[in-house]
C-alpha cells in the first residue's frame, strides 16, 4: 500500500512528518485548562480529559509500532490523573515518538498486529496528532493553524486510501459536511467524519 504523495509530502519521512505534526500538538496540550478537562470534544466519544489520555497512549505506543514491536491498546491509561505534570510527560512522549520512527528501517517493512505496512502505520499515528490536536484546540477555544502542507497532503492521500476500510471498522464516521471555502485541512477534518466548523 502506497500513500505517499506529490508535492512535497514524498519527499519527508514519516518522521519529519510527525516532528511538524508535534510542533503543532504539543502547545495545544500545554494550554489546555484544568477546568476543561471535563467539555465536550468534536471527537463525540470522547471528553477532553479521555481524548487527551487516548493521544497520549496513541504516542506512547506507536513508539512500541515503530520498533516493531507489539503495541497495547486494550486499556487506555489515565495519564492525566497519573500527576500534574502530565503536559511535561506529554511533550517528552511526542519527542521519543518522533525519534523512534526516526531510527533507519521503522518505516519499513511490516508492523503491528495485523502486519501492515509500517509507512502506513507510521501515518495513522500521523493522523491522530494532527486531528486530535486540533478537536482538543476547537473544543478548548484555542487556534489551530494547519494549511495546505505536507503533513495535509500526505494524510488527505493516506484517508483516501483508508476512509473505506477505516469507516467499515468504525475508526471513521461517515466523511462530515464540506463548508464553502474550505481549507485543504478542513477537507481532510470532513473526510474522517467530522464538522470543521464545529462549534461555531
């Protein structure tokens, strides 16, 4: 399965990738308010406390995916109650997250549970970074600039691939309404199931 695409996304690894995705993640993180923990998200499931521990183990155990070693998601620890140092823990986690899909070969060959290709293994951690990211930041009242870049691009062809089978399993809701004008990552936000202009 090949997801990469033109324009740039090709020519930055999984890596790069996520080191941008990170610098975007990690102060939305930083800036979430004790007293919000408990609001709703546009992620329905989940509140912002939940989401933030799910994120949290996303990046934890990608790091094990990326090793090629098995990963655990059968509980979702509580991170955030775990200390009040949780943000810290968070941004340490995204750093060691971007460095093991670093390490030569992570994004080769095959990982994970089900033997997918780590390249696309790689990007769904991709994808919860970025789109987590920004329904904490919608759901917190901050901003969240993402644009027409690589890490758009690659995912927009990485869910193009993925809607089908992602949307069967329940991992996506059915693609959300698309606003006049909408951005290149307000278009991916509607094709994994989401309102871009949620809240407004």
């Amino acid at each position: 399965m090949d997801i990469s695409d033109s324009g740039g996304a090709a020519a930055l690894s999984i890596s790069d990738l996520l080191a941008l995705a990170a610098g975007r993640a990690v102060p939305v993180v930083r800036a979430l308010p004790d007293d919000r923990l408990a609001d709703p998200t546009p992620c329905a499931e989940y509140d912002v406390r939940s989401l933030v521990d799910h994120l949290f183990h996303v990046v934890v155990q990608f790091q094990e995916l990326a090793a090629k070693r098995d990963a655990d998601f059968s509980v979702t620890p509580a991170y955030v109650t775990e200390g009040g140092d949780w943000r810290d823990r968070f941004a340490a986690e995204a750093d060691r997250l971007v460095a093991a899909w670093a390490v030569p070969g992570a994004d080769r060959g095959t990982t994970g549970a089900m033997d997918m290709p780590a390249e696309t293994v790689g990007c769904m951690a991709l994808l919860d970074l970025s789109v987590h990211a920004w329904d904490l930041a919608t759901a917190t009242g901050q901003s969240f600039e993402a644009g027409d870049d690589a890490v758009v691009r690659r995912l927009t062809a990485a869910v193009e691939e993925l809607g089908p089978t992602a949307r069967a399993m329940g991992v996506f809701a059915d693609p959300g309404p698309v606003p006049a004008g909408a951005t290149a990552f307000e278009r991916l936000l509607a094709a994994t199931g989401r309102d871009p202009r949620w809240g407004r």
